[in-house]
C-alpha cells in the first residue's frame, strides 16, 4: 500500500527524469544569462575603448592644430625680425603653400597663412562721413565680384548706431520684419559671415565670390591694403575707371615694392588713395587642417603682428570654419 502511494506521488512530480530535466534546463538558462551578460559587458567595453581612442584622437588633433598655430607666430616673427620689418611679400616663406605632412601618429598636417591686408576690411565702411570713400570702392569691387552693391549700404547701416537708412542700407525696422525678427547689430563686424544676415529674400549667398577678396579685422576701422599681397580686384576697386589688365598682370607677377610711392610712381591713378596702400602686414590668418586617427580638427586663427615690436598675439580661434586646400596636384596623362 505504502509503495503504491509512493508510485503515485512520483508519478504527480512527473518522475526522476522530469526532475533532471527540469534542473537542465534551469542550468542552461542560467549559462545563458550569464553570456547575454558577458556579451553586453564586452560591447559596452569595446565601446568605451573606442570612445577614448576617438577622445585622445581628438585631443592629439587639437594638439597639433595648436602647435600649427605657434609655427605661424614663430614664422610671422622670424619673418619681422630677420628678413626685415619693412615689407611683406608673397615670396617669403609664410605665404609659401607647403604640402601636408604626417606626424607620428599616423596623421598629417596642412598649414596655411593669409595676409588679410592683401583683402578688403568690411569694417572700414563703418558710421562716420569719412567712410564714404571705402564704401565707394566697396561697392565696386562687389559689382565686379558680381554681388550686390547695395550690400555696402547694408553694412554701414549695420555697423553704425543711429536708426537711419542710408542709401540702399537696411535698418533694424527692416530686420525685424524676418522670421524669425532680429535687429541690427549697431556695432563692427565680427566675422564676414554676418553678410548672411543682411540678405533680402531671393538674394544668393555672397560669401562664395567675396572670399577671399574681403574680410574682417576686428576693432579695425582702418582700410590699409598690401600692394604686394592684394588681388587685382581688390586694387582696382580703390580707384574709380582703374585699368584692371594691368592690374591683373601685375597681381599675377612676383611683387616685391619696398615702398608705397614705388606702386603709386607705376600707377599715378592710385596716388589720391595712397592712404589706404601699405607694403606691409598686421594682421594674417592660420587655417590648419589635422587628422590623427581617424579625427579630424580645423583652427582658423586670426593673428596680429606688433607693426614696431614683431611679436604675434592671437587675437581669436574658429574650429568652424572651412579648410580648402591650396594644394593643386598635377598628373600627366598616360600617352
């Protein structure tokens, strides 16, 4: 009777063999719980490995790009101090295009330096009658950069305090009509990007043809433009009926004046706006282009040269702005 009892009860349980089977799958689930965690464990660490190689990357990019800079204000130093302080050429060596080269890492690096009084200063157009001339000569280059020459107007009315429309100029009452509604700045340019914000609708982003003819020097209300460095556009624009071939095929010769009345004894058009013509540089900008490990880092530094001392300070930094190499690599074709 007793073992008949049992017999039942084991058979309710389901048996020996249901109970090892119970107990199997039980371990499996176990194993399989502990590899769904091993497995997460291991992707989450692959992940932080790959994000702090991406972060050091970074950080070694920056690095460099920083170490660029210091290259230019030692070149620009070197350059005032050895080769003479009394003109700035494109033949020296900082306005020399310079191929990337690698660094250690497995990277490269790509420099360049630009005279920014080889270009027109926006800020020289600012409040103030004596800016009339400037935005005179403004409004010819972006006639022949094929952009609005309303847009002199618009950036002296940006640039100034009062609320008066001058010209085809636009004021905050105009500004604020936009959607979304802003108002004009009132002060001086801080970048040349701020052109964007004094467009009318239908009008085409200028920025494309004005760079690199024009630019912005901050705090700078001053139009000195480097004869040795300035395109031919930006020369001709100074003088009103200026004859632009000569222009242009004396930009496209090596220059090398040692002196204003040199340029303006060549082109007698120029000497009512000798003023405004200089043979040498303050201010310059390093664009520096690194890529280690996969990251990559752009600096553009606006730099400034002590016109008496030499010293280079850097009076601001853009990890924004575009890089458009000046590298051009020529291949012959197969015959």
């Amino acid at each position: 009777m007793a073992d008949s009892i049992r017999r039942d009860a084991i058979a309710r349980r389901g048996g020996p063999g249901a109970q090892r089977g119970v107990a199997l799958l039980m371990v499996l689930m176990f194993f399989a719980f502990l590899s769904a965690i091993a497995v997460r464990l291991s992707v989450n660490h692959s992940l932080l490995i790959a994000q702090g190689q991406n972060a050091f990357s970074a950080d070694l990019a920056r690095a460099y790009a920083l170490g660029a800079e210091e290259l230019v204000r030692q070149v620009l130093y070197q350059d005032f101090t050895e080769t003479g302080a009394g003109v700035d050429t494109l033949e020296e060596i900082w306005a020399t295009a310079v191929p990337p080269f690698e660094v250690d890492e497995g990277g490269y690096i790509e420099i360049q330096v630009r005279d920014l009084q080889g270009c027109f200063n926006l800020n020289a157009v600012g409040g103030g009658d004596d800016t009339a001339p400037n935005r005179e000569a403004l409004k010819r280059l972006l006639m022949r950069l094929g952009a609005p020459e309303a847009l002199a107007d618009r950036i002296h009315d940006w640039e100034d305090e009062d609320q008066v429309v001058d010209g085809f100029g636009a004021e905050s009452s105009d500004y604020e009509l936009s959607d979304p509604p802003y108002r004009a700045a009132d002060q001086l340019l801080s970048s040349v990007s701020e052109l964007r914000l004094m467009l009318q609708p239908g009008e085409e982003d200028p920025l494309r043809g004005l760079e690199p003819r024009v630019c912005v020097l901050p705090g700078d209300t001053s139009l000195k433009v480097n004869v040795n460095t300035a395109s031919a556009e930006v020369l001709a624009a100074l003088v009103a009926n200026a004859d632009t071939e000569s222009l242009v095929q004396f930009a496209a010769s090596p220059r090398t004046l040692s002196s204003v009345e040199d340029f303006v004894s060549a082109y007698p058009d120029f000497g009512a706006v000798a003023s405004s013509l200089r043979v040498t540089s303050d201010w310059f900008r390093m664009d520096a282009r690194v890529e280690v490990g996969g990251a990559t880092v752009i600096l553009s530094s606006l730099l400034r040269r002590d016109g008496e001392k030499g010293t280079v300070e850097v009076v601001g930094r853009d990890y924004g702005r575009a890089f458009h190499t000046r590298i051009r690599v020529e291949t012959e074709e197969a015959s």
